[in-house]
C-alpha cells in the first residue's frame, strides 16, 4: 500500500519540477524582454535630444 501512495507523490514532485522550470524560463525571457524595451526607449531618448539639438541649431541666427 506504501508504493501505491508513492507513485502519486513522485507524479506531482514531477509536475512541479516542470513547472518551476518552465517559471524560470518565462523570468529569463520577460528579464530579455524588460532589457529590450530599456534599449530601445534609451534609443528613443537619444533621437529626441538629438532632434531637439538640431532644432536648435536651425533656429539660432
């Protein structure tokens, strides 16, 4: 009767191991994802003062 109650047990230590893995991969791929947009909206920002700066310029004497 001991084996029988096992088999659930080592079932759902299973299930969770792949679930914790698969947990771990959706951190990576949202901590990728969070870096991303970071770049891209420090891009942004450079572009902006850049095309500010040139603004500037054109509209001084």
């Amino acid at each position: 009767m001991h084996e029988q109650q096992a088999e659930p047990r080592r079932r759902l230590d299973r299930s969770l191991e792949k679930t914790v893995d698969a947990g771990r991969g959706l951190r990576v791929g949202v901590d990728e994802t969070k870096a991303r947009v970071r770049a891209a909206i420090d891009e942004l920002m450079d572009a902006a003062e850049l095309d500010a700066d040139a603004k500037a310029v054109r509209a001084s004497p």
